[in-house]
C-alpha cells in the first residue's frame, strides 16, 4: 500500500498532509506532519496539483481555502470535529448581532461557514501572539473553544466572549488522572494542550500546542514526559526523541475521527481522485480574509 501510495503520489502531482493527531503509519507517508497551525503555513507553500488531507474535515477545508484553484482530497470525509459542530453560522451571527462593534475570533477548529463571520482565526500555537493585536478597547467573541479562549484571556488580563463550545476528548479528562501520573512519575514535566479544562491546565508544566509539545520536547533534557492530549502525537514525539520516554497521561485520550484516516483509504483517495473538499466561493472568500489575518500575524 505505500508503495502504491507513494507510486500515485507521482503519478497525481500530489502533496500529503497529515496532523499529529492521526495514526502513525499515516504521518509516516506524508510529505509534512503538524499541528493545525503548520498545516496551514504548509497549505500556502506546497507546489503541487493535488493535496490530500489527513486530517479531520474542516482542516481540508481550510486548505481548499487557502488553494482554491487546486484539488484537495480528504480520505474519510466523516471525519468530523464535534466541537467545530457545536457552533453554526447562523449562531454566531445571532452572537454578533447581540454584540455590536465586537471583534469575532475563532480557533482554527471551526467550519469554513463560520471562519466566514469572523475577523480573524487563531490556532492553538498562535492564539497567545494574534490576540495581542487586537485592541484592548475591543470587545472580544471567542468561538467555539471556552477552554483555549479562557486560557488566552487569563494570560491577557482581559475577558473574552466565550462560547460554551469544547473537545469531548480533552475535556474528558481528570483531575485525579493528572496528580495519579504525577505521582507514578515523580520529576516528570507534564504537558497539556490548551482545550484541556482550566484545572487540568493549572496541574500541567506546561500548556502546549501539538506543535509546542514537539519543540519542547526537542529542547527538554527530560528523560521522561507525561503528555495529556490526544495519543497519536506520542508517534511523533518517540520518532524525533528517540532516547526519551514519552508516556500519555491517559491512554483514552482517542479522537476515532482523526482514528477514521487509514493507509487504506488514503490509498483510495490517490487511486479515485475522492473526496474531493469543495467550498462555495462567496464562504471561501471571506473565511479566506480570517486564515490570511491570521497568518499574516504569525
């Protein structure tokens, strides 16, 4: 199957893209792995025909945004986020319309129809640096993320607008699982990722992206690290850390839609040219204006 992959890989003019967060035989055959963040600086930059997208849905979108005149494939196109479906459009218009004169902010985990109501997007590698941008005299609406947006307004100093939006997976995880590692593994630091609640982020060392975790883990001279977010980044981290031990903080911190992408079929994908991510162009234009915004900051 990677052969044949990497054979119709050629034959399509095509780049792989894949998140951290996928399964490792995956992150494997692609040409750049990331967090969102360095998926969308890859999406602008590649030079080819073809993207196909391993990842979950609305990070495709955001590449056939951002590509508008290439082809951008996603291998299991039900590979949905819950917490970009817990917001609509519709209702973040109805938010704004309650607040006039705000500046609308989503996290990247967002459909492209409401990336399209908002000023601007953030990510969670970059949400700290494009925050620090907007004015202090405005009014925020932080969608749909309340755990990155609640993070990112303590360290401002300054309250946000949050919608009651999260990731079922991190937010899942307890308290007493954190102290219980910590314990097992005295001295070890422990990473979190921002969607995490505010008491698993106050237990942590550190509150990283996926992207983060991967440059301190590089940078750390710790033999061992507990890492709380979802597992597929351990794939990542063991393969650029091969002489330190990285261990989860709770093996069911499992995304199955990001578990949705295969060899199988992303194989099927090359060979059938499906699915391919399609964006109505007036939504592409101005969820276009957000991403650009955003990247023009970092």
């Amino acid at each position: 199957m990677i052969a044949e992959i990497q054979k119709l890989k050629k034959e399509r003019n095509a780049v792989i893209l894949a998140h951290n967060y996928t399964l490792g035989e995956v992150q494997d055959v692609a040409d750049y792995t990331g967090d969102s963040l360095e998926l969308a600086r890859r999406a602008v930059q590649v030079d080819a025909d073809v993207i196909v997208f391993c990842g979950v849905y609305f990070m495709a979108e955001t590449a056939k945004i951002l590509n508008p005149a290439k082809t951008v494939l996603i291998p299991e196109p039900s590979a949905g986020c819950p917490m970009a479906d817990m917001i609509s459009g519709a209702q973040l218009r109805e938010l704004k319309a309650a607040h006039p004169g705000a500046v609308a902010v989503c996290y990247v985990n967002s459909t492209a129809e409401v990336k399209a109501e908002c000023d601007i997007c953030v990510t969670s590698g970059n949400a700290e640096k494009v925050m620090a941008t907007i004015g202090r005299d405005k009014e925020i609406l932080f969608v749909p993320d309340r755990h990155l947006g609640s993070h990112i307004s303590a360290k401002e100093g300054r309250e946000y607008v949050l919608w009651q939006g999260h990731c079922p997976i991190h937010n899942a995880l307890a308290a007493e699982t954190v102290k219980a590692m910590r314990a097992k593994y005295p001295g070890a630091p422990v990473l979190v990722h921002p969607e995490c609640p505010k008491a698993i982020r106050d237990l942590a060392d550190e509150c990283l992206s996926t992207g983060g975790m991967c440059a301190y883990a590089l940078k750390s001279e710790a033999d061992t690290i507990l890492v709380g977010t979802e597992i597929g980044i351990l794939h990542r981290l063991r393969k650029e850390n091969p002489s330190k031990t990285f261990i989860p903080v709770s093996t069911e911190l499992v995304c199955a839609d990001m578990k949705k992408i295969t060899l199988e079929n992303l194989l099927a994908s090359l060979r059938d040219m499906k699915t391919k991510v399609e964006v109505p162009a007036e939504t592409a234009v101005k969820a276009r204006r957000a991403i650009e915004a955003m990247l023009a900051v970092c």
